[in-house]
C-alpha cells in the first residue's frame, strides 16, 4: 500500500500527534526561550553581545541547517530510533553547558550539540505526522508545531525560577533531565511505512534464507561451522551482510581468503556502484525540485524571514532591560507572551490553511509582510506595555511556521516531502544563524537596537514581496504554455499556485 492510501486522518494518529506535540516541547522549550539565559551568560562570561549570540542562533539554526541530513536519517532509520537518539544528544547537549567554562565551549555543547539534536526531532515529528494524515494534516502539523511555543512559554517561566533557586547550572542540569523524556515520547511513534533501512535488511535476509533452502543442501552449513574452507554458498551471504551487521564483515575476512574472494569483490563493487546509482537519483530528484519557481521563491523568503524574525525571540528581554523600562525580567517574561501568541499563531494558521478558498502561499506571504510592519515600530516603542503587545502580535505571526510543511507537501507532493523540507529548513537555519549575530554586532558597533530592528523588518518585508510576486499565477501559465500546452496542465498549475 502507498502513504498516501495509509494516511489514516484519526485513530492512533491522534497519538502521534500528542506524542510529536511532547516531543517538540522537550527538545525546543530551552532553546526557544534562550531569551531568559542570554542575559545571564552575559554577565557570567562577559562577551560581547554578537559573540554571545552565537550560542542562540546555532541552537536553532544547525538543526535545520542539517535538515538534509536529518530527513535521510528518518527515511532510512525511521521517526523512533531518531527520537531516541536526539533524545540522547539534547539531554547531553544540556547538560554539558552547566559545566562550561566560556562561551567558545558553550557554542559546541548547547548550540551544536543541542541544536542537532532538535533538528532530529524536528524532522522525526513532521514526517510521520504527515505520513499520518492527509485531509486534516494542516490541524495536525499545527498541534504539533505548537509544542515549541507551549514549551518556550513553560520553559521560560520554569528557567526563571530554577536560576533563582539552583543558579544557572543547577537549571541547566534539570532542564537536561527533563529533556530524557524525549526517549518516551518515541515509543509512540509506531511506524506507518517501514524505514528504507530495515526494508533493504529485510530484502537481504530474504534473499540469504532463498539461497540457503534452494542453491545448496543443508548439510554444508555443518561444514562451514566445522571449519570447512568450503564456503562458497556463503558468499552472497557475506557481501550482503557485509553492508548490514558487523558480524558479516567478520564473515566476509574469512570470505575474501578463500577461493571465493574474486567473486565477493564484484559483488561488492556492484552493491557499491547501486549505492551511487541511488546518491545521484537523490541529487538530481534534488535539483529538481530546486527547478521549481515556487519552492525556490518560498525557500528565499523563508531564509528573510528567519533572519529577521528570530532575533527578537533572543534580544527582546535584553531590549528591554538596555532602554530602562525594566530592572529585571518579568515573572512573565516578554518571551513567555510571544511563544503563547506565536502558539496561538499555528493552531489558528494551521486551521485556516485547511478551508479551501484560503491560499496558503499569500497567507504566509501575508504573514510575512505583517510581522516585518511589528518589527519596524520595536525601536519607537518606548513602553514595556508596548513591547508586551508588539511581542504578542509578532509571536501570532510567528505561527506561519506551521505551514511550511503544508506548502512543501503542496508544491512538490508527499512523495519529496523529507528531501524538499529539508532544503527549505536549510534555507531558514542559514537565516536563523545569520540573524543574532548581525543584530548583536549592529548594539556592540552602535550601542543601539534601532538600526538592527530596521534592518530585520526590512528583510522580512522583501522576502513576502518577493514570495508573493514569484508565485502570482501569471508566472505558471506561462510555464504551461511554452512547455506543455496541454489543457490538462492548467488545473496542474492551478494546483501549484492556488494551492487549493
């Protein structure tokens, strides 16, 4: 059966839903609510804003840099094991950073290491949730999406209180502990499709069983376990195995002495040239997908709007603390306000893509224009009550996250959804990263947020101009006319831009 005859739109999909909700919410609480550490790592390591920055935009921008890398790992290994693994690497990656000495080394273990992790889970949720559902895979992406906001919102509160009672170590150390419950949350993601790895080990075992009942008697396994040199039926088992299990290359030494060896190095030159057969399938199913105007228009303004939309998520406590319309943070800090508004933001977002009259591309191009207008009145706002409201309405906006994964699904279709979304995340991580250090040296250059908020609600405008004029229907009928004039294509491009 295909994915798309298996998308089951309820029943234990609902469970994958609340367990990629948790998910998101352990792996990305911390980090999303970086805004609360970045004035203590301040002040306990004395560096500079733009240096500092650093640590909060690799957090968030290696995970998605590496997205490429991290959907293969979930096509190959599945949506569980890589769960497990990035549970491993979060906590690690957490508790590593309460016992680092300076900021250099604060860079690796919580913006590396911790930021690889969420990348993994990130890639791990969306994918089998999409596997999950189709007719109502934009509420169920949104549900799920909004587990970064609810954990920013939880974490920035609990974060608050445990450096008051525990120090900023002490809190490093529990947020770690917690961040193990990762592990839990993948024993619920029961697989839809099996992995392309246990598929290719599967195939291998029953090729291997095949010739051990058809091509020789039984009684030469007595043989070889005897320490016969006669294992020539044993050399497809060997160079099968050689690229499964590590027992099988132990198996494929002893191979390679005896007579045999000839034939295993051809077979194994011939599963290694199936290899890259299948490496230059992907690049080019790669390039293709990068051929299409829509996708690369949304990868461009995905890349703008990270970079000048995350930045307020790490700068805007310190804003407010550098203007003099705070002493010290809020028992409800301003990040706590933007994560439940930007949470609020994908439930209402993820809704409203569902109706089909709403085209999701200039909803998210709308989206984009208006939290780039929020981003311009930061510096004119003078009053923490109006840092409280421009962080609630920016945060709301901040929800188009949850459709990305919708638009991608439309553009190129749930077949190329782990390849597409992986280049489309590579495209926000590069943003992500860019953002914080260039807004931290425009403060360290002119001891002023005005020119880097200017600079990112600038940014952030271009890329819905740019996305919005790139996507106009006009662009695809002319694409159907010179190549394919068939009238059967009209409602393809109908399908593309609309995204109905």
């Amino acid at each position: 059966m295909t994915s798309s005859s298996k998308a089951l739109d309820g029943g234990w999909g609902w469970v994958i839903v609340a367990a990629s909700f948790m998910a998101q919410l352990l792996a990305y609480g911390s980090p999303q609510s970086m805004g609360v550490l970045y004035p203590e790592w301040l002040q306990a390591f004395q560096e500079g804003k733009g240096m500092t920055a650093w640590v909060g935009s690799l957090v968030a921008g290696v995970g998605l840099i590496a997205s490429p890398v991290c959907s293969a790992c979930v096509d190959n290994f599945g949506a569980r094991p890589v769960t497990i693994f990035s549970g491993v690497m979060v906590s690690g990656g957490l508790m590593l950073s309460a016992f680092a000495p300076n900021v250099q080394f604060l860079i690796f273990s919580y913006g590396i290491v911790v930021g690889l992790g969420c990348g993994l889970v990130y890639a791990a949720t969306l994918t089998i949730t999409c596997q999950y559902f189709d007719k109502r895979r934009g509420l169920a992406l949104g549900i799920v999406t909004t587990g970064t906001s609810v954990g920013a919102f939880i974490y920035a509160t609990i974060q608050n209180e445990l450096i008051v009672l525990y120090g900023l170590d002490g809190c490093l150390l529990i947020i770690g502990a917690l961040a193990l419950n990762l592990m839990a949350c993948a024993g619920f993601m029961r697989p839809l499709n099996m992995p392309g790895y246990y598929l290719k080990q599967k195939a291998a075992l029953e090729r291997n069983t095949e010739e051990q009942l058809f091509e020789k008697p039984a009684f030469d396994d007595l043989k070889i376990t005897a320490g016969s040199t006669t294992t020539t039926p044993e050399k497809p088992l060997t160079v099968k195995e050689l690229l499964i299990n590590i027992e099988a290359k132990e198996m494929s030494v002893q191979t390679e002495k005896n007579k045999g060896s000839f034939l295993a190095g051809l077979a194994i030159m011939k599963v290694i040239k199936k290899k890259q057969q299948a490496y230059s399938k992907y690049m080019q199913s790669m390039y293709e997908i990068l051929q299409d105007q829509a996708m690369v228009a949304f990868c461009i303004a995905v890349f703008l709007f990270s970079l000048g939309a995350f930045p307020p998520v790490l700068f805007i406590e310190d804003v407010a603390q550098s203007e003099g319309l705070i002493e010290e943070v809020c028992v409800i800090p301003l990040v706590s306000i933007g994560a439940i508004s930007a949470g609020v933001g994908k439930l209402v977002l993820g809704i409203l893509v569902d109706i089909r009259w709403i085209n999701s591309i200039y909803l998210y191009a709308f989206t984009m224009f208006a939290g780039g207008v929020v981003l311009l009145l930061i510096p004119i706002t003078k009053t923490y009550v109006g840092l409280q409201i421009l962080s609630s309405v920016l945060g709301f906006f901040s929800g188009n996250w949850s459709l990305t994964s919708y638009i991608t699904t439309k553009i190129v279709g749930l077949d190329r959804l782990t390849q597409a979304h992986g280049i489309l995340m590579f495209f926000g991580g590069f943003g992500i990263m860019l953002g914080p250090p260039v807004v931290g040296w425009f403060f360290d250059w002119t001891q002023s947020y005005d020119w880097a908020f200017y600079f990112s609600g600038s940014c952030v405008i271009l890329g819905a101009f740019i996305l919005f004029l790139l996507t106009l229907p006009c662009w695809h009928r002319k694409h159907a006319d010179n190549n394919r004039p068939d009238v059967h294509y009209t409602s393809n491009c109908d399908k593309v831009a609309s995204v109905a």
